[in-house]
C-alpha cells in the first residue's frame, strides 16, 4: 500500500492492522530453535484468539517447521546433514485469523507433499508417521500456496480463527 492508497484507506482498518504487527523470527531449523519460536509465537498471540485458534496456529506451524527440519536437509548416505537450513517464520494477525509465511533455503518441497491428502489408514502397529503432517496442514488452514525461487522455499497459509466443518 503506498502513501497515497493509506491516505484512502479506511482509518479504522489500517489502526487495526497497526494494533496486530507483524511476528517475525529467524531461526536455523533444530529442534530447540523450532520450539523457542513457537513459544514465542503462542506468547505473542494467545490474547488475540481464542484457544482453539491458537492451538490449530501451533500445530501447523510445529508440522511445516518439523518438517523443514527433518527433511529439507540434503544427506548424503549416513552422512550428517549439510548446511542445517534457515527459516523465516512470519505471522500477521488480521481480521479472519492468521496469515503465516515460512521461507527456508533447505531442499525442494517433493510435489506430492502438496497433491491433497486424505486421512492416511494405520494397521495394527498404531500411527506411523508418515501422511498425517501434510494432511494436518492442508487440513487446518486455507490458501496453502508453494513455490520455489532462487534456491529458497516460500510456503503460505492462513489459519481461520473459526474451523470449518
């Protein structure tokens, strides 16, 4: 929005887009600094939702940073990781919930990580772990978008503050 779009702009709704700012961290992809982030971002939000919303928020960002942990590091055999990615998480909160970009310089999200998934079926030995993070996002948020440019990932959603039947 330039100045002069601001000066058209509703002042009503750009006072509450200034009351919501913008939640940003940059984090290396580990355990530890995923679940400090999150941490800050429950401390950051937890008065402007209620806790349901809050918690859908927590769960997909702990799946999308997790997995970015796990499985954007390029391996070679048995061989540590190289080069432990960097995220940028950000989050604005607005009128209909949030809206969350993740940006990471690991390895390409595999294509079918987005194709919609379905409640994967378990057989005797309990959940595997495999299926059920992609359909917990897909799941939990709306306009989920993905796209790679100049060797970084840019993943975006929002999470509603009301779930959807």
């Amino acid at each position: 929005m330039n100045s002069i779009d601001r000066q058209k702009a509703d002042p009503g709704k750009f006072a509450a887009c200034k009351a919501w700012p913008l939640f940003h961290r940059v984090l290396t992809a580990n355990p530890f600094a995923i679940r400090e982030a999150l941490s800050d971002v429950r401390n950051r939000f937890t008065k402007s939702a209620n806790p349901d919303t809050i918690g859908r928020l927590e769960l997909v960002l702990a799946e999308v940073l997790n997995n970015v942990a796990e499985h954007a590091v390029p391996r070679h055999g048995n061989l540590p990781a190289k080069d432990v990615p960097t995220i940028h998480l950000s989050i604005v909160r607005t009128e209909r919930g949030f809206v969350c970009a993740v940006a990471d310089d690991g390895i390409s999200l595999p294509d079918k990580c987005l194709q919609p998934h379905s409640l994967p079926k378990t057989e005797n030995s309990g959940l595997s772990e495999s299926g059920f993070g992609w359909f917990l996002i897909q799941d939990l948020t709306q306009t989920l978008c993905y796209y790679r440019e100049e060797q970084k990932n840019y993943l975006a959603f929002s999470v509603p503050l009301t779930q959807s039947a």
